[in-house]
C-alpha cells in the first residue's frame, strides 16, 4: 500500500476559455510539470480543484484524466467529499476502481455532521473501497470543528490520513506530537507549511505548488529530509508572502491568477467566480519573480 508523503499538489482544474468543459491538454501540461520538478503526490477535485463547480460526471473525470496522466509516477489522492453518503461512496467507489491511491473525504459543508455520523460515512468509504482515507479537516468549510483527539480516533475506523486545513497552530502540535501513531497529519495551511514540515509532518497539501512546484519541494527536502532550517528559512522567506496573498483572497482565484501571470493557461473560474483584478495580478506577479531570484 502506498506510503503518502512530501509535497501533494491541491491541483488546480483547468478548463477551456469558456469553462464549459475541463481542458484535458492544458491538464495534461500542468501535471507534467509538476512532476518534472519533483512532487510527491496530485491530489484533484479539493477546494482549489473547485469541486463543488464540478459536475459528478466532471468529477469522475478528473479522476480519471490525473490518473491517466500520472501514470504511476506518483500517487493521486481523489477528492470525493459531497453532501451525503451516497454522493461520496459513488466518488470513492470510482476513484478507487480507477486507480487512485487514496481518497480525500470532507463531510457535508451545509449541515455540520457530528462525529457519529462522520465516522459512520467514512467507516462505509472504507468498506466499499479499501483504499487509504486522507480525512479533509476544513472546519471553516463544514461547520465541523473536532478536538485533536476526536481527529485521531477516525483511526479507530480505518484513516489513516488527515489534511489539516484548520489553521490551528497547536492542533497541529498534537496531532504531530502526541497523536502520531494514530493518524498522520498533512499540513493543509499554506502560512503554516514552513512550521508544519519544521515539526514534523509527513508532508503537506499544497494549493501553491502549483506554481512555485521546485520551491516547495526544495524547501521540504531541505526541512523535512535534511533538517535544515537556516537555509529552510532562506527558502520560506520567498514562498511566504505568496502563501499569504493566496489565503488572503478566494483561494482559487488567487491560484489561477498566480498561474496566469507565469504563463499557464488555466481557463479561469466557473461563475459567480472571477480571476483576481489587474491590481493584485501585479502583485502576485512580482511576488512569485521575488520567490525566483
């Protein structure tokens, strides 16, 4: 069974100029890159993939396509979160037939569920796939905000994973610190990356490898794997004010924008959703050649 680790890509979904469709070539491009610079892992249909602008037919699609262009070179994590049980089982099923490594599960984002029925919709995701969950903690998104102990006792119905896009420094500190043998914790907050490798994850999930890839992953083989944290700083110095201007506006968006400035046609955002106005265009533009020199 696949040992998830280092740099997975929250990647982004590409579509054509009039975003009616995914753009496979565009997709297919993305994907190559990211591998060349040497990610660990592609993780499609999340928040920056802009799920919940997908249809379940897209969905599975998606899937289908990065694992096709993966090609076994590196892991793919499917998101197949949705709003019931059913919705998330198809996904999963899917992914799991297809060929994916592992799933990204988040819970209903309308109505919070308690962790009762958290752990019974995972415990049948399990059961029907028998791939590895990766369980997409988001409180901000679904309302569900569990304990660092509640976190880890998913374990007890077979997660093995958890992208912890919670923010919370000190949750963060237990789960790596205390709470290890029960589950592994991926960073899934871009300020926090420099601090969650420094600590200890396994790895993170990463929306702005997307466009700085060979930076995030020379900043975990120097962090993570070397243990160097004065040249990790040097490198956090340059990734840092990018990971703030993108959890500073609709994070999607910000990615998109942050590629179109380097060149890499994205296709934009399905509406109500925009790209980001020229002003912070600029911004993230001389950002992203301040991270390069």
């Amino acid at each position: 069974m696949v040992d998830l680790h280092g740099i997975m890509v929250a990647l982004i979904t590409p579509f054509t100029d009039d975003q009616t469709a995914i753009d496979e070539h565009r997709l297919q491009a993305l994907i190559e890159r990211l591998i060349k610079a040497g990610v660990h892992g592609l993780v499609p249909g999340g928040s920056t993939g802009e799920f919940t602008s997908l249809t379940i037919a897209e969905r599975k699609q998606l899937t289908e396509l990065v694992i096709k262009y993966a090609a076994g070179r590196v892991p793919v994590i499917a998101g197949t979160g949705g709003l019931t049980t059913a919705e998330s089982l198809e996904l999963s099923i899917h992914a799991a037939k297809a060929g994916a490594s592992a799933v990204m599960v988040v819970p209903p984002f309308y109505d919070a569920v308690n962790l009762t029925e958290l752990k019974g919709l995972l415990a049948e995701i399990k059961d029907a796939t028998g791939v590895p969950i990766v369980y997409y903690n988001i409180p901000s998104a679904t309302g569900l905000k569990l304990s660092p102990t509640e976190l880890a006792s998913l374990s007890e119905i077979g997660v093995r994973y958890l992208k912890d896009t919670s923010g919370d420094g000190p949750a963060l500190t237990e789960l790596l610190f205390n709470l290890s043998d029960k589950i592994t914790a991926f960073n899934g907050w871009d300020t926090l990356t420099f601090y969650g490798l420094a600590a200890g994850a396994r790895g993170g999930i990463w929306g702005a490898a997307n466009i700085i890839p060979e930076l995030a992953v020379e900043l975990w083989e120097t962090v993570a794997v070397k243990g160097d944290l004065k040249k990790g700083r040097e490198l956090w110095a340059k990734a840092w004010p990018i990971c703030k201007f993108l959890e500073s506006h609709n994070y999607a968006a910000a990615v998109k924008t942050g590629l179109e400035v380097t060149g890499i046609q994205t296709g934009g955002l399905r509406k109500p959703f925009v790209m980001l106005e020229p002003e912070l265009q600029s911004e993230v533009k001389s950002l992203i050649q301040n991270a390069a020199r």
